[in-house]
C-alpha cells in the first residue's frame, strides 16, 4: 500500500493507524548531548549529525545555546536549551532568567526541569507558577516549551497531578525524564501522561532510549518527541529494516 502524507492518521485493516517514513521518525528525535565535559568539537558533531540526519532538534545545556545555534543557521533544525538540568533545583526567577537568556542566546526550544522538592511536598500552586512563568515566557517568543517531571521520583499520583497542571498551563510537550535521575522513560510512563494530558500537550519521552525497539515502542505509546543521545544509531537501525523490507514507511 503507497503512504499518504506523511504522519497522515489512516484506517488500516480496521484499526486507526499512523504511516511514518523515515524522515518523519528522524524529525521525532531531540539528539542530545547533555554531558558537563562536551567540548566544542563534541557539539559540532552534535549538530553535523543532526543536519545529516534531519533530526528536529539538537537537545545541549543552556551555556551552548549560541555555539549551535550558529552552527545550525540556515535549517529547520532547532537548538534546544535545557534549564536549570539536571536537578530543576533553582529558583522561578533563576529559571525564568535562564530561559530568557537561552532564547536571546539563539535557542528556540525550552525544556525545563520541575522543582521536584515542590512536587514531593505537594506545593502545587508553585509548580504550577513555576510552569506558568515559563510557559509565558516561551510563548512571548513564540518556541516549544517542555516540561521535564523526572518520573523515576515520582508516584503514580504525583504524575498524573502534574498532568493535570500541565492541562491547564498548556506547555507544548510534557516530558518522561532527563536521563540523569534514577531511571528514564518507561512505555508505561508515557502512556498515562498521553492519557491525562490529553489532546492539549504532547508527550516527550526520553532517558534510556538506546536502540530502534524502544524508540518505536515510545512512539506506539504516545510519545512525539524522542530524546535521546543514540539518535544516529536508531535511525540508521530503522533505515535499513526498511530497506530489508522493502517499504519507504512503516505503520504504527
């Protein structure tokens, strides 16, 4: 069967399906470099692969913001800053100014961690301050706002509140993890924030995504937008069980 446009939703042996080719699943990747000892060169590398790969975006700390922005000028692959990562243990006006500071650096992503000491205590009208002045911010500026719980300390209720906040404050995604935390994303995870933020925001996966079943297990779930620092590997693994295949697009 030829693919329609691509991510098109279609009917497919009665169920509602989703084709996606390549392309499409390589612009579902956040390709990271997040680690303290990245050098210039690690990042140039970074977003060499990003560009060859047509990746949506390179994911770096905050600091590298205009270093990849620079080197990404003239394509459609955005710089996403990470703030106030790994341990969102600062301050709403620290990480209101980090945010503006990134974005007047040449970012024009935003992922944010939460206060998770806040969360812990159950002091929801700061966490939802705290995602609301971010958000503005983001919006003033017209980029992606994401919001980063780090799942592996939190309960199942804790998640689903902050979903909630969410719902109402209306970032672009809602975020599984930073990789840096106890534990990453989890196809579970991903499912019940799919389900309690509804069709308002998007869920981002991330954190322990390493190989093409996973990846692919992340999207069936709910996930659209993959973070990952094995982006080149998952894509190049699914690339050529399409060309095994025989298929320009696979259906999920």
């Amino acid at each position: 069967m030829k693919h329609p446009a691509s991510g098109q939703a279609i009917y497919f042996e009665g169920a509602l399906m989703s084709t996606w080719t390549l392309d499409d699943l390589a612009r579902l990747i956040d390709h990271t470099n997040l680690h303290a000892d990245a050098t210039e060169a690690d990042m140039v590398k970074l977003c060499d692969e990003a560009k060859r790969h047509h990746f949506k975006m390179v994911a770096i700390n905050q600091v590298q913001s205009r270093f990849c922005a620079a080197q990404l000028e003239g394509t459609d692959i955005d710089t996403g800053a990470a703030i106030a990562f790994p341990l969102g243990q600062t301050s709403i006006a620290a990480k209101v100014f980090e945010t503006r500071d990134a974005l007047a650096n040449g970012a024009n992503e935003i992922d944010y961690v939460v206060n998770v000491t806040e969360v812990k205590q159950g002091n929801w009208g700061y966490v939802a301050s705290e995602m609301r002045q971010i958000v503005d911010v983001c919006n003033e500026a017209g980029v992606p706002s994401k919001v980063i719980f780090e799942n592996c300390y939190l309960t199942r209720d804790e998640k689903i509140r902050l979903c909630e906040i969410a719902r109402e404050v209306r970032p672009t995604f809602v975020k599984t993890s930073t990789g840096f935390g106890t534990g990453g994303a989890t196809v579970e995870d991903v499912a019940l924030m799919h389900e309690h933020v509804g069709d308002e925001v998007l869920v981002k996966a991330a954190g322990g995504i390493r190989d093409a079943d996973t990846f692919l297990d992340m999207v069936r779930a709910g996930a659209r937008r993959i973070g990952t620092s094995a982006g080149v590997a998952i894509i190049e693994e699914l690339a050529a069980r399409m060309e095994q295949a025989g298929v320009d697009a696979i259906e999920l």
